[in-house]
C-alpha cells in the first residue's frame, strides 16, 4: 500500500492525534508559564529550613508547586530537579542534585531534624528542638558509613546556644568515650569523664571535677576498668592547681578506703596518710610527717575490727626512725593505758605514766627511770578521783632499794599526811615526819637509830607554825625507855624544861628548867633512885 492511500485511509486518525499532541503541548507551556509567575509568599516559606532560597525574588533559582493534598514540591529551576518537599504537619524533606534524601524534618512538638548522607543513604545528623520553640535542645552526630551509629551527642541549655552536656562515641564499638558536663549557668565545663571504650558501654576510667575557671581540676576520680569501681581520688587545693588530699579505694568494693593522704602545700609530699582495712573500712594506721621535713613526726595503729580504737600511737625523733614517746591503749575500752617517754638524744626510756582505765585520760601512777633507762628513780601514784598525787616513792641514786616514801591528802594538792626516809636497805626507816591534816606543817618527827629499826628521838612541833618544836624526846638503845625530854616554850619556842633519865630505868634522874626568853638555866633538881622524890634542887 502506498503512503498516498494509508493517509487517505486514515485521515480522520491521523487529524485526531496531531489536536491532541497541539493541545497538549498548549498545556504544557501554560502550566511552566504558571509556574514562573507562582505565588511570591509560598516561595519563601520554611525560608529557615531552605537555605538555598535567595532574598532577591528576581534572582530565584528554585520554582514550588503545591499538591493537591497540600504538600509543595519545591524545584531547582535549572535542572529542574525536586530539593524539597513541605507536607501540611510542619515537616519536610531536602534532597541533593542527585535526588538523594539528605535531610528529613518530623513535625512534633519538639521539632526534630535529621541530614542523611546521600551515597550511603545513612543518617549523619539529627537535631532536636525544644518544645514549642525553635531553641535546639540536642545534636546528634552519626557515623553515615554505618546504620545508626552515633559519635557525638551534645545537649544545650534552654537557651538553644550554650552547652549542657556533650557525649563521644568510640567510632570502632561505638562504646561511650567521653562526657563533659557545662556548668548551669556558666559557659564552662564543669566536669569531664572518660570511659573504658573499648570493652564496656558505660564504664567510668576517670572523672574531673572542674573548679570555677574551666581549667583548674577540683577532683579527678579513677575507676577500675575490671571492676567500674572507683579506686583513686585526687582533690586539689581550692586556691592552687595542686593536690590537697589523695584517696585510694578497694576496687573490689565500691568505695572503699584502703588509703587516704592528705598533701603538704607543694601537693606532692604526704603530710598525713591514714590506712584502713581491706574487709571492713576501719582504720588500721594513721602516719603524721613533720611540716618542713620528709621524715615522720607520728605512727598511730588502730585495731581493725572497732572503729577508730586505737592499739598505740608513736611519736618518733627528727630522725623519723626512733621513738621519744609512746601510748598504748586498752584494748578493751579502747583508753589511754600507759605513755612512756624516750631520751631526746638516745633510745632510752625516761619515764612512763600510767593511766585509769575507767576514766578518760587521769593519771594512775608516774614513773621516772634512772639514767639506765630501766630502773625506777621516781614513782608517783595519783588518785584517779581527783588527780591529785596520793604518794611518791624515791629509789637510791645507785641502787634499787627505796630511798624516800611520801603520803598526800588527795583532796588538796601537794599536801603532805606522812613521810618516811629509809636507810640503805630500803626498808628501815630512818627518818618518819606526820604532817598536820590542817595546816600542812610538820606535826611529828621520829628518828630511828643508825642500822636499826628502832626509834631513837621523837619531836614534837606546833602545828600552827612550820618547824616550831614543842618536845624532843629521845630514847635509849631499847626504843621504847626515854634518855632525855626536852620541852619548848610555845610562844618563844625556846627550851623550857629538860628531863634526864637514869640508866636502864624508865625513871628521871635530873631536871632542869630554862629561862623561856634566854634559854639560861634556873633551876635542877636531882632526884634519887625512885625517879620521884627529890635528892637536891640547885640554883644558879
């Protein structure tokens, strides 16, 4: 068939088609027409979101249309390619020139918005806004080569500006690494902390505190990576960047003490380290070192199983090796028991003092040791009532016997009831002085014979005034018969009257009668064998 005769054949076909492709390309140029004069105000809504909108209508490069549902499709107007699509509930969705989804925009009442990576098809940001407002409230960075995997969260303030708390992620397990915390009302960190990355998700390695200038730590805190259980703290000085005090915990039991120290002012050299026990917390040692020295000033030891009762405590020499002074306490009541001090120049004892159990820190007795730092010199005995001494005991210079023995009136002060003075054997008295319970002065003297314990003069003194004699009495070998009385006057206290007695008898051979004034003698009786009837009074 020839083309002549199919075109006859088919005119009315061919006549139809060629009106419908006419009236379709007469649409086609009216709707572009329409879309280069479309509404002005629809081009630059969400202008915000769309940053590639210019200011300068007559410079727009993109072209929108709305759907019949309402959503706007917004067009590159050169390669006229879709960049964005706005649905009625607020939302939106970006693309790139290659119509790749890159950014999405949920509509809620916080407001969310999430940029994906074009090749990978990946999420890579997602920002979350305060509720009702425009203010962010989170960033989330991720990881666009793989699904949903973060690598930085920061939280702002309510502000929308300021940082509140930033996370980072280990992009290798996607563990927690880091966290820094803002202060509330200061642009500042206020803490940072690092986390075991690599084996666990939330497992704290180190925690700093920061003081008020953003630089200077307050704290820093190290955690066990086995455990997660803290096991050092470093709290520094609040006027310098130095450490005041380091505390070293159990990593097997969350926090708790093994050792604490406590710096000197240059944050290096310990000035106080206390130690505690592994299974309970208790304090087991506690070592003090000397202000401007590295040597130790003081060792105290605890027991381990009652808090914070002490079993002794040292103090040592300059030297930080050798005690000058050591306390024990009770181990049941947890007191003072006994404190014994040591020669400053050589590792001797020089004295010890004991104390009352029952009471809080009163002395019981006092013992000073002679140079040999051994035997007593020196013993004190105290009531525990009212502390006041109740008898000391003095030892021979070169010997062990007892050289002195004194009583006091325990409720006064240093006042003496008796006293005794012992001759070399430390047991015979020599010397005996009664104290008046009133006055205090000597009341009673006996002296005893020489090597004997046996009384050789008794003297008698007033008690109103200190060595004031009333009567002397001296006796024979015997101890008991008298040899000679001699009385005194009580005012002038000069001899009035002396009384001689026979030999071997208790009766008085001669007496003899004084002047109270000028002690000169005024009269003597002699009297016969009976001691009683007068032989001869004589006169001078």
């Amino acid at each position: 068939m020839s083309s002549k005769e199919f075109i006859r054949k088919n005119k009315k076909i061919i006549i139809l088609t060629l009106a419908f492709i006419l009236f379709n390309a007469i649409v086609f140029v009216a709707w572009k027409m329409t879309l280069s004069q479309g509404d002005k105000t629809n081009e630059n809504v969400n202008q915000k979101e769309i940053n590639t909108e210019p200011n300068d209508a007559s410079n727009q490069k993109i072209i929108q249309q709305e759907q019949p549902d309402g959503t706007i499709f917004i067009y590159d107007k050169e390669t006229e390619r879709i960049i964005e699509k706005k649905f009625t509930d607020g939302s939106f969705q970006n693309f790139n020139e290659k119509g790749d989804l890159i950014r999405v925009r949920f509509a809620t009442d916080k407001g969310t918005t999430e940029e994906y990576d074009a090749k990978t098809k990946n999420i890579q940001k997602r920002i979350d806004y305060h509720q009702n407002s425009d203010k962010i409230d989170s960033i989330i960075d991720y990881d666009s080569s793989i699904p949903n995997k973060m690598l930085k969260v920061t939280k702002f303030k309510s502000d929308g500006k300021e940082k509140l708390i930033v996370l980072e992620y280990e992009p290798s397990t996607g563990n927690k690494k880091t966290q820094i915390q803002y202060k509330d009302n200061q642009d500042k960190v206020e803490n940072i902390i690092e986390y075991d990355s690599q084996t666990h998700e939330n497992r704290k390695t180190k925690e700093i505190a920061f003081k008020d200038d953003e630089t200077t730590p307050l704290l820093v805190s190290y955690y066990d990576k086995n455990t997660g259980n803290i096991f050092k703290d470093e709290k520094y000085s609040d006027e310098e960047n130095k450490i005041s005090i380091i505390i070293d915990y159990n990593p097997e039991v969350q926090e708790r003490k093994i050792k604490e120290t406590i710096l000197k002012p240059d944050g290096k050299k310990p000035s106080i380290v206390i130690e505690f026990d592994l299974q309970n917390g208790n304090i087991t040692k506690e070592t003090e070192y000397r202000e401007n020295e590295d040597s130790i000033k003081s060792v105290a030891n605890y027991d381990p199983n009652d808090r914070d009762k002490k079993i002794n405590e040292i103090v040592l020499k300059p030297d930080g090796e050798k005690p000058l002074k050591i306390t024990d306490y009770d181990p049941n009541t947890g007191k003072k028991k006994r404190t014994t001090n040591f020669k400053e120049k050589e590792n001797i004892i020089k004295n010890f003092i004991d104390y009352d159990l029952h009471t809080n820190e009163r002395k019981s007795k006092s013992t000073i040791l002679k140079p040999d730092g051994e035997k007593p010199s020196l013993i004190t005995d105290f009531d525990t009532r009212t502390r006041n001494k109740i008898k000391q005991t003095k030892y021979q210079d070169n010997k062990d016997e007892i050289e002195t023995i004194i009583e006091f009136d325990p409720n006064i002060a240093n006042k003496k009831i008796n006293e005794t003075t012992f001759k070399e054997d430390g047991k015979t008295p020599s010397l005996f002085f009664k104290y008046d319970e009133g006055t205090g002065n000597v009341l009673e003297c006996i002296e005893y014979q020489q090597d004997k314990n046996i009384i050789d003069t008794i003297t008698l003194y007033d008690p109103q005034e200190d060595e004031k004699i009333k009567m002397m009495k001296k006796y024979k070998p015997d101890g008991i018969k008298p040899s000679i009385i001699l009385y005194f006057h009580e005012h002038t206290g000069k001899k009035t009257k002396q009384e001689e007695y026979k030999d071997d008898e208790d009766k008085i051979e001669t007496m003899i009668e004084y002047n109270p004034d000028t002690e000169k003698i005024i009269r003597k009786t002699t009297y016969e064998d009976d001691g009683v009837t007068i032989k001869e009074i004589t006169t001078p």
